[in-house]
C-alpha cells in the first residue's frame, strides 16, 4: 500500500533510513530528520504493516530569469535491504509523479543512477564533475581571507548573486537556504567563508575525512576567493576533491587530471504547453529548453 505522506511515521522513517543509507552515518541520518524529512510530502510504501520504502519529496522555486514557478524535487529515497527489487521505488515514482503532474510545471531530480528516471519522461540537462587536486597545486591565494561561517553571517546575498547568473535553476528562500546551512552543519561538514576588503564574496561546504578534504559545492563571485579557500584547505590535507558543474571552468585555475562524472541533473517538462506559455518559448522538452537558454545551468540539489 502506498501512503502519500509520512505523518506520524517519523520513528518508522528513522529506522528505515539507519538500515538502508549506508553512506550516511548515524548522526548524519538523524540531521536530515530533523532539517531536511518533511512528512507531508513523502511517498511510503506499507508492507505486512511496515514502512519498507520511501521517497521524500519538496516544493522548490523554479526560475527561468525573473520569471518563476514551482517544482517537484525527488531527493532522498530508501528501500529495506530485504525489499530491494521488488519495484517498490518505481510505484512511489509514479505515485509522486501523479502528484507533480497535478500541482507543478517542472519536476527535479539530481541522481547517480539517471535511468531510472529517464524511463520516465525525465532528460538530463547538466553534469556535475568531480575533480581531485594535490595541495602542492593550491600555493596561489591568501588563507587569511577565510574564517568559518557563524550565524552573525549572512551568506544569502551572495547566494543569490551567483545564482543570477544561472538560469533554468532552482532557488533557495532564505528559509530554505538557511535549513541548507543548518542541515550541512549538523552533517558533521563545515563552512569556510571567504572575504575580500571584510566584505563575503564566497562560501564552501566541505568535510574532512582524514584522507583528503571533499568540498560538496561552491558559491563564489571571483577566482581569487576560490584561490583563497583552496590555500587555506591545501595546509590542512595532502588532496582536495571537488565537486562543480560541468559550466565551472576549473581548469583555468589549476592544473587538473581528468575529471569523473559524479551525477547527473534530469529534468521533467509535466506539462510542455504550459510550460511554453510561462517561459515564453515554444517548448516540446526539457532539452529543447535547456539549449535554449543564454546562460549555463546550476543546480546542485543537495538536500
């Protein structure tokens, strides 16, 4: 049986989530309870009166320059290790999707596994890109223009200035970017805040795993503040892996081995005929309309 929201099922979701994510550890799967698991909006699916699988959806703001609307977000998604391959995950797909179709333009999804989507109407638009730097490359920069985020700081204008260069992404409220930050925080990661004349000019979502130093993503306004970072992470660690969109040039600021593709983005036009009145454009897909755009995509959903 599929139930259309998670309410009252918290303790059952908690569960289920600490015997199927093995990538997140305990106290990560307990932060994105209590900052990112909104009940209302998650699919389940009930068996033998248990919750074997779920997929937790959100609402997010779509913009197409100032223009905007409302989208589906697919981001976390678990099934029990004794319920796997029984199609679970495609019923509450389809049962999500029937919900999109009805109330939004666009549905969302930022994936490593694209065909499961891409069955069903979804077309990748952007790539993001993992790439691994030696610290020895990172002597350009001053490590004394960054500090560590605390809350006297506001990072949503810079936010929201990068992202004006983007279109065909989504955007964050400040109530939502400020759950972002809240949620990377209590993920056991930390923000590195990058300043030019005391004024912010970037910030840097990162953890380190003793073996190296993962930065998650960026949000910059020059190459010096990338400098800046990347010198004060590189006295800290022997390697830096990084993860940007395939539009973010980082070849030209350093010397780079070969980049792997770390996901994917899909995008999903639920209604093309609106869609094409609201954007403006005679729209048959979500790649017609992503070629059609002047400036790059992104979209890093991260929830």
């Amino acid at each position: 049986m599929i139930v259309h929201n998670a309410i009252g099922l918290q303790s059952d979701i908690l569960s289920l989530l600490e015997k199927s994510i093995l990538h997140m550890d305990k106290n990560q799967i307990r932060a994105w309870m209590k900052y990112e698991f909104d009940p209302s909006s998650m699919f389940c699916m009930i068996v033998d009166n248990k919750v074997v699988s779920c997929l937790q959806t959100k609402r997010r703001t779509f913009y197409n320059g100032e223009s905007k609307c409302m989208a589906t977000v697919f981001t976390m998604a678990a099934t029990l290790p004794d319920y796997r391959q029984r199609r679970y995950f495609s019923a509450l797909l389809e049962a999500a999707l029937s919900r999109s179709n009805a109330n939004d333009l666009v549905s969302v999804v930022y994936t490593t596994f694209p065909k499961l989507f891409e069955t069903r109407s979804f077309l990748p638009v952007s790539k993001t890109l993992k790439y691994s730097i030696s610290s020895y490359r990172c002597d350009k920069g001053n490590e004394k223009n960054v500090s560590f985020y605390n809350e006297t700081m506001d990072l949503y204008p810079i936010y929201k200035q990068f992202m004006s260069c983007f279109d065909g992404s989504i955007q964050y409220t400040k109530q939502e970017f400020e759950n972002q930050l809240a949620y990377q925080l209590n993920s056991q990661k930390k923000i590195l805040v990058m300043k030019k004349d005391n004024d912010i000019d970037g910030f840097l979502v990162y953890k380190d795993l003793k073996t190296h130093i993962k930065v998650d993503y960026m949000v910059y306004l020059n190459s010096s503040s990338i400098y800046d970072a990347f010198r004060y992470l590189s006295l800290r660690t022997t390697s830096i892996t990084f993860i940007v969109s395939e539009y973010e040039r980082m070849e030209k600021l350093f010397l780079l081995d070969y980049p792997r593709l770390e996901g994917e983005l899909l995008v999903r036009l639920n209604h093309a005929r609106l869609f094409s009145q609201w954007s403006g454009k005679e729209i048959k897909n979500a790649s017609q309309y992503y070629q059609s755009l002047e400036n790059p995509v992104w979209m890093h959903v991260i929830e």
